[in-house]
C-alpha cells in the first residue's frame, strides 16, 4: 500500500467512529493531566494498564467472537476456575509447573464445552454462556469454597508482580504481543475473512465454503486459552486465590469491545477502535480513581459507556448514511442539469 492510500485509509477511519474515540480520549487526557500532574508519568501509565491487563488480554479474543456474531460470557468464569485449579492442586503438594499445565488443559475442556454446544449442536451463545459462566464459577468455589490460597513459588508471583522487560511487566508485553498477532490475523488474513463473513451471514459464508463450526470452534478455544492466560496471570499478579477471583469483569471485557465500533450484532469493528476503547476505558477508571471516587461509581460510569457503545456506532452510520445520500442526490440533481434540456 502507498503512503498515499495509507493515508487515505486513516482520514477514512478519523470520519468514522475511530475518529469520534480519538476526540474523547484526548479530552479525557486534557482533564486527568488538570486533576494530577503527574498522570502522563511512565509509571502511571504501566500501573494503569497493570491493573486491568487480565480484563484488557481477553478482550482481545472477545472482539473476535463478536465480530463473528457470538459471544463468550463465561471468559472471566474460565480465568476463575483455572486460576482456582491451580492453586488447589499446588495446595495439595504439586509441583506448581504440573499444575498450571493441568489448568491449561481445563481451560480447553471449558472452551470446547462452549464450542460443541454453539457450534455443533447450534445453540444460542449468549445462553450457553451465561449457563458455564454460572457453571464454571460454581467449580471454582467447590475447589476452594471460601478459602483463599497464596504462597506461591517465588517464580511465579514474580511472573505477576516484577518487571520483566525494562520497566514492563510479562502480561503487558505480552498483551502488545497478542494484539499485533490480533491484528494481523483479523484484518490481513484467510481467516479474518472468514470471522467478518461468518458475522454478516452464517449462511452466505456456508455457501461460500467457509467452514463455519471449524471457525467457531477455533474461536471458542482460543478465548478459553485467552481467558486460561489471564487468569493465571491475575493469581501472580494478586499471589492469592479465592474462589471469586475475576468476578464481575464481563462488564468492563465486553464494553472494551463494543465502545470500540464492534457491532453487537456482528460482521463489524476493527482492533484499532478496540484499541482505542482501552485507552478510553483504562483510563477513565484511573482518573475516577485519582480524584477519590468510588469503585461503584466507576461500575455505573462502565454501565453507561456500555449503552453508549451499542448506540453510539449506530448513530454515527446513520448520520453517515444521510449524509452520503444527500450528496448523492446533489450529484445527481447537479448531473441532471447539465444535460441538454435540463433546468
């Protein structure tokens, strides 16, 4: 691609939806810079994506899932409940490299759970995972019902809570690791196509000759290795483990995705916005959190962004629909004149 066209996609996307993001987050900037000076800090940056990693890496597969026109509400019960099996086994006297290798492999038994029941048998994503999200999370309690369990090998709270590359912690390299790997994969791959397709239509990518279950199941199972990751990651980060350990962070994973122009409905959204929506979100949160607020406050805040991001999106494509018409219909008005006899 020539700068030229590159340059021509940007100014294509700062019209859209992306762009309306990248106006909102340079005002939400302005006013954290006002309310503490030492917001723009390199340490505050890395402690504000810190604090929210685990939810920031499975919002990564999550955009996918929902470009594909599905969803996977169970991701956070997955990180719970592996998180869970780990600390349990290494409790009981495993070897805890044994044991976070066990938790991988109940992390794929839970996301091919997941992909059988949608996208073999051809039930409702949003019911079978508001189902195992209820589910796995009732295992995690069974394992460690209301105790919680730390001391864990020094490697592995490291892993979590020290800088391995210069000043960053491994979750947020890996983060930027996984979301050009994203990236690439979704927007200049076979594959991506076939996310996109798949989310415009189930049955135009059939008779297309995509492989429909193939894809899900292929997604389904990287979010529940996703959400495996996270989880693990999230118990070095915290060196303790209870049973409700990533409760509740569904709201803040889906509304990343769907306040980054992702249509809840599929076939739509881009990385970039998704990316943007972090940025917005992350640090939203951090600015409430510096002047004081309160964590409910903040939950209600999320709760309003999550309906603008269904609305908002929208709104833009309809306005961009009725302006494209209208000069549509000037251009043929204008054409019309111009023509013997006309006007």
């Amino acid at each position: 691609m020539s700068a030229k066209n590159l340059l021509a996609a940007v100014w294509e996307r700062l019209k859209g939806w992306e762009g309306f993001l990248l106006l909102i987050l340079i005002g939400v900037f302005s006013i954290n810079v006002l309310v503490a000076p030492n917001y723009l800090t390199l340490t505050n940056q890395i402690n504000l994506f810190t604090l929210f990693i685990e939810r920031v890496l499975v919002a990564i597969t999550m955009a996918f899932l929902i470009i594909n026109g599905e969803i996977d509400l169970s991701a956070p019960s997955i990180m719970g409940l592996t998180a869970c099996v780990a600390a349990f086994l290494f409790n009981r006297g495993m070897d805890m490299g044994t044991a976070l290798l066990i938790s991988v492999g109940v992390g794929v038994a839970c996301g091919l759970f997941n992909a059988f029941w949608i996208a073999v048998v051809g039930l409702n994503s949003l019911v079978v995972t508001l189902a195992t999200l209820i589910a796995y999370r009732g295992f995690a309690r069974v394992f460690l019902e209301d105790r919680s369990i730390s001391k864990f090998p020094e490697w592995f709270n490291t892993i979590g809570q020290k800088s391995t590359v210069g000043p960053f912690p491994l979750a947020l390299v890996l983060f930027f690791a996984f979301f050009v790997v994203a990236i690439v994969i979704l927007h200049f791959s076979g594959f991506g196509r076939k996310v996109f397709v798949i989310g415009n239509s189930k049955s135009v990518a059939r008779f297309s000759g995509v492989g429909v279950p193939r894809v899900k199941i292929l997604l389904y199972l990287a979010s529940a290795l996703m959400a495996t990751l996270a989880g693990l990651l999230l118990a070095a980060r915290f060196g303790t483990v209870r049973g409700d350990i990533a409760s509740g962070y569904e709201l803040d994973i889906i509304t990343m995705v769907l306040l980054g122009g992702v249509s809840i409905f599929g076939g739509s959204g881009t990385l970039y916005g998704v990316f943007l929506s972090i940025l917005i979100i992350l640090n939203i949160r951090n600015g409430m959190r510096l002047a004081s607020l309160s964590g409910h406050f903040q939950t209600g805040v999320v709760g309003v962004l999550l309906i603008l991001s269904v609305l908002g999106p929208n709104m833009v494509d309809q306005v961009r629909s009725t302006l494209n018409r209208r000069r549509l219909r000037r251009a043929q008005a204008l054409q019309a004149s111009a023509q013997p006899g006309g006007g």
